[in-house]
C-alpha cells in the first residue's frame, strides 16, 4: 500500500464519517483528496468521487431511514430533480476543461463553508426549558 493509498483511504473514511454525522455529500472531501492529496485531475477525481459516493450514500441513508430522519416525499422530488441535473452536469463536465473544473468546485466550496458560518454564527441560542417564548 502506497502513501496515496492511504491518503485515498483517509479521505474516504473522512467522507463517510461526515456524511453520516452531518449529512453532506461525500464529494465535499472524496474530490479534494484525490486532486489536492493524490494529483489525480479534477474530471477524473469528480467522476471517481461519484461512484464512490453511492455505498456512503447507501449506508448513511438506511441508517437514518431506520431514525425516522428522512422526510420521504422530498427525498423524492430531490431525487428527481437530481437526476436530471446530474445528467446534464455530467455531460457539460465532460466537455469542460478540468482548470475550470477545479475553479468551480473551489468556489462551490468557499461559497459553502461561507453561508454554513453564516448561518452558525446567526443562530440565536435555544432558550432554557421552561421559559417563556
């Protein structure tokens, strides 16, 4: 086993572990792993990512069907919509320069973490049981 094995192997067990805990998609690391911590490029680490996100997807959404966390009918219109927004996304990838790619991705990220601190910093506190609302 290589260093980039074991790199691959983190990420992955970083994706699941997140993907289970707080529910986002396990890209968010699969894609910067294999770019950043293995050189792979951007179509390839996208493309990769995609199949490998489908036994994380799997085991996370069994697991929190079995909790009663899943509202089904819009997992359904999500799941839909998501259908055809991946096939039309796959097709433009494909054909979009893995530079480009890769400028995309990292703003979707920067743009992400910015609106998920937003919304921490932004939340006010519960209130203690028993208070009056």
């Amino acid at each position: 086993m290589s260093w980039r094995d074991l790199i691959l192997v983190a990420g992955g067990f970083g994706a699941g572990f997140l993907s289970g805990t707080i529910g986002i998609g396990g890209g968010a690391l699969f894609v910067p792993t294999m770019t950043v911590g293995a050189g792979v490029p951007q179509a390839v680490a996208q493309g990769t990512s995609l199949l490998a996100i489908v036994p994380t997807a799997l085991v996370s959404t069994i697991t929190h069907i079995r909790e009663g966390n899943v509202l089904r009918q819009a997992s359904v219109w999500m799941g839909g919509g998501g259908l055809f927004g991946a096939v039309l996304g796959a097709l433009i990838a494909v054909e979009v320069p893995g530079s480009i790619l890769a400028r995309i991705w990292g703003g979707f990220l920067l743009f992400t973490a910015y609106r998920l601190a937003a919304q921490a910093l932004s939340t006010p506190k519960s209130k203690s049981a028993g208070q009056a609302p």
